[in-house]
C-alpha cells in the first residue's frame, strides 16, 4: 500500500509530507483547492506523462517521492527482480521533472526509465476518475481479473502446462520437417557428396602423413640424380676404369726393359683401378637403395592434391573430411527415414493440441460459470448506485486459433449498457463520467479480492450525486477498503464521513499580491473531522444543525 507522498515544486504545493494508514482514506476540500494536484503529483511517481506545466512557477524542479509497502510475493516485487533492482524495505519510486520539460524516473535510487516506472507504478496503483481510468477499462486486465474471481489458477495452470508441451512439440516438428524440406532440396548435391567422399575414404591424419612421403620421396629423386651424375663422370668415354688399366697395360708390356722403374708406377696403377672399381659399386649399390617405385611420387601428389581439392569445395580442411563424411551420410540417413520421423512427430503435436484444447474447453467452461456469478454480483450492487438501468455483462467469447495462447482460447471483456435496449460496449464508452466511476466501484466491489493492485484512488467518485445514493457510494468505498487501500476525492459529506483517515486541502496565502497562493494539506482529528463534514453539508456558515448531523453521519460510519 502506499506509505509516503513527498511533493517538492508541484503547480500550487512547495513543500508537501503525507503519511497514509491502511483503509479509506478521504480528501476534501473546497472547489479549487487543489486536490487535483494530489493527484496530478501521485501521477508523475507512478511514471503518468510529466508536463512542464506541473513545476512551481519560479522553481526549477518538481520532485515527487513515493512510498510503498509491498509484498515479497506481489508482480511488482517480481518486475523489480527482474530488472536486478535491490528490494528493500519499502519501495521508493521518485521522478524528477525540470521546467525544461525533462524527467527522470528512480526505484529505489537506481534510475530507471519512465516506461518502467509507469509499469511499476500500475502494479501498485490503480486511478478511477471522470478523467483518469485505468485497470478496470484495459480489456487486457479482464481476463485475469475473472481467473481471479472465479479461483481458476489450477485450471489456467494445467492450460499454461499444456500450451507449453504442444508448443515444443510443435517446435520440434517443425525444425525436422525444416531440416528434411532442405534436405530434400538438396538431395542430389548431398547424395554426389557422400558418394564422392565415400570413393576417396579420407582417413584421420592422412594429410600429415601424405606431405611427409611427398617431401622424402623430392629428397630421393634429387639423391638419384647425384648418383647417376657422378657415375657417368666415372664413366664417360672408355671410364676411368678402362684408362687406368690402358695405363697399365702400356706400361706393362716395357717394365721388364724398365729395370724395376715401373713397378711402382704399376702399383699405384693397380690401387686406383681397384678404387675406381669398388666407387663404381657403392654407386650402384646406393642408387638401389634409394630408388623408389616409379610412379610413387605422382601418385602420393595425386591423393594429397585431391584432398585438398575436396576440402576447399565443402569449405572445410582436410582433417575434417572424415567427419564430414559421417555427417553428410547421417543426413542422408535422415532423409531416407525422415517421412517416418517427421510422421510421429506430427502425431506427437496433434496428441499435445488435443490435450491442450482439452483443458482450455475444461477453462472456458468455468470461465463462463464465473462470468454468471460476477454478472449476478455486479448487478446486485447497480440499483443503491443509481444505476438500475444499467447492465453489466462479462463476455466469454472464442478466440481464432492465432490469437491462443498459454491463458486458453477465449477473450473475455467486461460490457454494459447504460438503457434497456441500447447494445453493450465496452465500459468506457459510459456517457457520464460520474456513471463510470460509480460503475468502477460497484465492479471494485465485487472483484475486491480478484486484483493484485493494492491501493485504489477514486477521483470524484460521488459528482452529481447525494443523499442514499452518496450514503451507498460511501458504504462500497468502506467495504472495499477492508480488502485494499482506498484514496477517495470527494465532495460528499456521506462519503467523508466514512473515512478512517480523513484529509482537508486548502488553499493558503494573506491575499496579499506578494505573496503567492499555496495548497495546503491538513490531517483531521476527531473535532476537525467534524467541523469539515458539516461545512460539506452546510457551506460557508457551519450551524450546530451541520455539527449534529455531521455527528450522525460519523456515528454511521463507525458502525
């Protein structure tokens, strides 16, 4: 409930501190004394749209501060939790206005924006006014506000259950027949693919192990290619061996003439041409040893080159073709079964709407029985409200199966019609704002415990009227303030007297031109009570007649 209203620079308040108790609390005051800037105030820390015109002339701020009560488990409590926003004892929504027309909104002393000080502010506070309705005439608050009379939060709980399960199921359904529609589309290419990948059987690490034979075997080939150089060196024409033993020979056929001048000559001869002999077999012999199988290098080259070829048209490395391989031939898999999965799958979504039309008919059904008994209820409460012509109804009506959702399939709106005979509307098209706001209060009454909003404001709730029917008014607002907090603006003396706490608005100032006109606000005690409802009653001159039936009108109150 609302605790504290602090008012610093609105239009006529410059300085302003109200303490609120729980139940009805009333404002009075004459015409024009600024009981609407009360209101006007209240507005701006609820997140209502800020006006320049609201700042005290002369000052260059208008700050509004207030204070609320709540509990751990009430929506709002819930939205400050999600927007990370420390709970506290008390929840402060303050909004600052500029003459510049600027505003800043606060939670708490975190500053918030505007759009999320207004949605806090209508969890906590609901206005019901000629000018000012919210709540009641939001067609998108009727349907919870007749859960709520009718204690049909099982019910709307199995209907959220069984939206969700169809809507995964549904989901799952239609992300497999997605993927299986692609699938099919590209079934040519995916069957080309694995048929390719499937032919070149990509193994894990080949690529590594691929590169390393190429570069050995480009290390053999330049190895060859020395070898067979250098024997053709040894080689070429008659060879090295065939001189060294034509040397010999010549010299052979004189040694014998030579004295022994040529043995060693001869000797050196035969070492060289031995030599020369045993290089040309370690050549021959380390050209076997290196020499590969023909052709080998061009094959490695060939399955390296079209790896590499097949990775850059799937956009993928080597290393991941074979994983891709078992992708691609799972899709395939996929899609030689797939008319079989996406068939009980499509039977699975049909099981989940079936049971979830089941339990939103299960709702609908006490829907309807709800809206009777709050028809039933609201009618009751016309006729002291001098509204007996009027009719209330609750509509319960189907909604297209686009509009369903996890609170059911039906749309439920709240209509009257002010004459017999005249077609119902929605209610605010109520041609008197008094009509609307007793209206309000009637429905206020018999769905007190239905909504979540503690703290009810009427404006003027009782214009135009008087007597029994201003005594009934009173009688509702004191009911309903058992259940919820209630600020009434009133003019009627019926109504103030049944006020549990009970606060007069005037204007102040000597009516001197330098000095400018203030509102101000005043709690009544028990006397002071007394003396404001007889004014009501009797206006400027308050007669001991005013003072005895004001005491009456008090006396009725309490009882």
């Amino acid at each position: 409930m609302l605790q504290a209203l602090s008012i610093r620079d609105v239009v006529l308040v410059e300085r302003l501190d109200l303490s609120f108790r729980s139940g009805l609390c009333v404002l009075t005051g004459e015409t024009g004394a600024g009981k609407s800037i009360l209101l006007d105030a209240l507005g701006l820390a609820l997140g209502a749209r800020g006006d320049a015109m609201l700042v005290r002339h002369g000052a260059e701020r208008a700050v509004v501060t207030a204070a609320f009560d709540v509990a751990e488990d009430h929506p709002a409590a819930a939205i400050l939790a999600e927007q990370g926003i420390d709970a506290e004892e008390s929840l402060v929504l303050r909004r600052v206005l500029g003459a510049d027309g600027r505003s800043r909104g606060f939670v708490n002393d975190q500053p918030v924006s505007i759009g999320l000080l207004r949605q806090i502010g209508e969890a906590l506070v609901e206005i019901q006014g000629q000018h000012d309705q919210r709540g009641l005439l939001d067609q998108g608050t009727h349907r919870s506000l007749l859960d709520a009379y009718g204690r049909l939060a099982r019910d709307v709980e199995a209907v959220r259950e069984a939206w969700r399960t169809w809507q995964r199921a549904r989901e799952e359904a239609d992300r497999t027949r997605a993927e299986l529609e692609r699938a099919r589309q590209d079934e040519d290419l995916l069957r080309h693919a694995v048929e390719e990948l499937a032919a070149l059987a990509p193994e894990e690490g080949e690529e590594e192990m691929l590169a390393e034979r190429r570069t050995a075997m480009m290390s053999h080939e330049r190895l060859a290619e020395a070898l067979s150089q250098a024997t053709a060196e040894l080689s070429a024409g008659r060879g090295v061996d065939g001189a060294l033993r034509s040397a010999q020979r010549s010299l052979e056929r004189v040694a014998d003439k030579a004295g022994g001048a040529f043995d060693e000559v001869l000797a050196a001869l035969e070492r060289a041409a031995v030599e020369t002999e045993e290089a040309l077999n370690q050549l021959e012999a380390a050209a076997g040893r290196i020499e590969s199988e023909p052709g080998a290098l061009e094959a490695v080259e060939e399955r390296l080159f079209a790896l590499r070829a097949v990775a850059r048209k799937h956009d993928t490395d080597v290393a991941s073709l074979p994983a891709l391989l078992v992708t691609l031939q799972e899709r395939m898999g996929s899609l030689e079964g797939g008319a079989e999965t996406l068939a009980r799958l499509d039977r699975a979504e049909q099981e989940a709407r079936d049971r979830y039309l089941q339990a939103a008919a299960a709702l609908s059904e006490r829907r309807t029985r709800a809206a009777a008994a709050l028809d039933r209820g609201v009618a009751a409460e016309l006729p002291p409200l001098k509204l007996d012509k009027a009719t209330f109804r609750t509509r319960v009506e189907p909604l297209e199966e686009r509009a369903w959702g996890a609170e059911g399939t039906d749309r439920v709106s709240f209509e009257v019609r002010t004459n017999p005979g005249s077609p119902f509307g929605p209610l605010g098209r109520i041609a008197s704002g008094g009509e609307l706001a007793r209206f309000m209060l009637a429905l206020r009454v018999v769905l007190a415990e239905a909504g979540s909003v503690p703290t009810l404001v009427f404006d003027e709730v009782d214009a135009g009227i008087g007597g029994a029917v201003a005594a009934a008014v009173g009688e509702r607002l004191e009911q309903l303030a058992r259940s919820v907090q209630v600020l009434v603006v009133t003019h009627s003396p019926q109504v103030a007297a049944r006020g549990a706490q009970h606060w007069q608005v005037a204007k102040g100032g000597n009516g001197r031109d330098d000095e400018p006109v203030a509102t101000r606000v005043e709690e009544l005690g028990e006397e002071a009570r007394r003396e404001e409802i007889a004014r009501m009653l009797s206006g400027a001159r308050i007669t001991d007649e005013a003072r005895a039936a004001a005491r009456s009108l008090m006396s009725a109150g309490r009882g």
